[in-house]
C-alpha cells in the first residue's frame, strides 16, 4: 500500500498539487492524456511533404516516446489501428529499412500509423510492438497508477476490422499485457446483470485496486463497436469497453470529442458513474490562439479523460505558450464533479 501510495503521488504533476486518495474509483479522478500518443513530430523529409498541405498546421505536433509519455505522469494514451490481417499492406515505405522493420510490416497484425500512405511515422511500428512498450514499462515500475490507452480503430489497406479482425487486437492484448493486469468489463460488472448495471452502481475499481493495470477501449466505428459486442453481451469475455448509447448493456464510456457545446451532457453522465473522454484542443487551433476555453470547460464538466496535443514535455518548436493541465499544474487529480475532493 505504501508503494501505490508514493507512486500515485508522483501522478499529482507539477506544481505540487496533492496525489489523489487511492480509495477513489476510477471515475473519481481528472487527468490529462495525450492524443495520437504514438505520434512523434514529423521529421524533415515528412515535413518536407505534408508542408504543402492546407493540413500542416494542425499536423506540426508530436509526442516524445510512450514510455517517455508515462515517465512525465500521463496515464491516457491513444493508439491509431489499421488491419493487417495478411501482413505487407503498409509496408511499401519500409523497402530500405533494417531487416527487422521489414520483417515487422510484413507480419500479419495491426499496425500503428495517423494517414495510410501519408502520415506513417510512429514510434512503433505494430500494435503489438506499443503494447510490449507498455508492458516493458510496467514491468520497471510495479504498482504504477492505472492507464488508460484507446485503441482507435480505421479501415484501411482494403481490409476492416471485422469480427475476426476485433477478436486478432484482443489477443494481442492479451498476450503481450496479460489478462492480470487488465482491468476489463468483465471485472467492472461482477455479478451484475449488465455492465451499463454495474456502472451506474459505481462498481469502477478504485486506484488502489486498478494500480499496475491497464484499461483498454476500443474507439472504433458503430460497425466496428456492434462488432465488438456480438456474441458477448455486456462485452462478456473481452478485453476493451467501447463507445456504446447510453441506454445499452455494454455502456460505459463516452467519448465526446468537443465539450464547448456539450459539457451539460458530460455532467450528467460522469455523476451517473460513466467515463467520459474529451479533448482539450484540436489541431493546435487553441494552442496557437492561446485559448483555454476548451479546455477549462472540458475540466469544469468532470470529463475524466481530457487528451491534448500539447501539454509539458510534447514536441513544441514553435514555443506556443498553451500547455494543457489541471489546475496547480496536475496531470492527475481528484474530480470535484464526482468525489469529496
């Protein structure tokens, strides 16, 4: 317990804000994750190329490796999946890479990348390669605070995330982060009927019982969320939750990108016992204007997920004065909309 405890508090961030109390749930907390985490800041020759596109503004960020991301006390991450069920569909700019990248895009299995074709760098390649990062990482740090990591799911390559193809990153979760250090639907509804059951009966682990554990969710399309569940009611078996209406067995988390217009919404459903993931700035729009609005409504509603582009510690060469936090300066802190903070 005193190690959970000394490690939660290396969460609180800068500014010496106070770690959040271990007994509370994971609905409990704020905190500030990053968007497209595996995303690093484009390199000259990617530059070179995406500079002629209207695009580039919102494009010119970057994230320091996952491993670095989790050293600064970010505990949300975001990984982009294209399937690869036959290997080889994202390989062609890899041709004069070293024998083991090659060997990497040509296997079988999802593969991490922003635009097909057009955006690929990262700072792994495959799926399965993040999740070794992650695991590794856990490893050299026991009892860590709980993460957070979407898995956002694009059909791409001429291949979709079929059920087959869900069932392929469920395994791959499995195996290279363990079903020991999940924290999975099937944990969150106990004995209750549905998940959406156990949610609203607060039945989220608290930060004492979630520490050295990961959640996954898949943040697919609707056809990829239905999908997900068919054949597992309430996501029985699986390893992610997903996007899923409110009024369904298998909600639990809301993803709601924007929450100027709806932070009444966000509210409502973070008091009910539900997560909800938002995003403090888009594009880099609010961080060039220096524009917190965003994201200080996103904390006022108790959004508990709140992703950035750019906080302390991501890629920032043109030295915009923006930086997405918590109040204090915090990553991490207790939520004043659903706790005794």
């Amino acid at each position: 317990m005193m190690r959970a405890l000394a490690l939660l508090a290396i969460l609180a961030g800068a500014g010496g804000a106070p770690a959040p109390r271990d007994d509370l749930r994971l609905d409990q907390i704020q905190l500030i994750g990053s968007h497209n985490s595996y995303r690093p800041y484009p390199s000259p020759q990617l530059r070179a190329r995406l500079a002629a596109s209207p695009e580039w503004p919102g494009l010119a960020y970057g994230h320091p490796p996952l491993e670095a991301q989790l050293a600064l006390g970010l505990r949300q991450l975001e990984l982009d999946v294209a399937p690869d069920p036959a290997g080889g569909a994202y390989a062609a700019p890899y041709g004069n890479a070293d024998a083991t990248t090659r060997r990497s895009m040509a296997a079988p299995g999802a593969k991490v990348l922003h635009i097909a074709g057009i955006d690929t760098e990262t700072h792994c390649l495959t799926l399965r390669l993040c999740l070794a990062t992650l695991r590794h990482w856990s490893d050299r740090h026991p009892g860590h605070g709980p993460v957070m990591v979407l898995i956002n799911t694009g059909d791409a390559g001429g291949a979709r995330f079929d059920a087959t193809n869900l069932a392929a990153l469920d395994a791959d979760i499995l195996a290279e982060i363990g079903r020991e250090r999940l924290v999975t639907p099937d944990d969150v509804r106990g004995t209750l009927p549905t998940l959406r059951a156990a949610v609203v009966a607060h039945r989220w682990p608290s930060l004492a019982r979630a520490a050295g554990r990961f959640l996954f969710v898949l943040d697919g399309g609707n056809a990829h969320e239905e999908a997900y569940r068919a054949g597992h009611p309430s996501l029985r078996g699986r390893a992610m939750f997903g996007f899923y209406p409110e009024e369904e067995a298998e909600a639990a988390v809301f993803n709601i990108q924007d929450p100027v217009p709806e932070s009444g919404r966000i509210r409502r459903l973070v008091r009910a016992g539900f997560l909800v993931r938002t995003r403090a700035d888009m594009g880099l729009k609010e961080a060039r204007a220096a524009d917190r609005r965003r994201l200080d409504t996103a904390i006022a509603s108790g959004a508990q997920w709140i992703s950035s582009d750019l906080y302390e510690g991501a890629s920032n060469p043109e030295r915009l004065v923006y930086r997405a936090a918590l109040p204090g300066g915090a990553l991490v802190r207790c939520n004043p909309v659903t706790a005794r903070c």
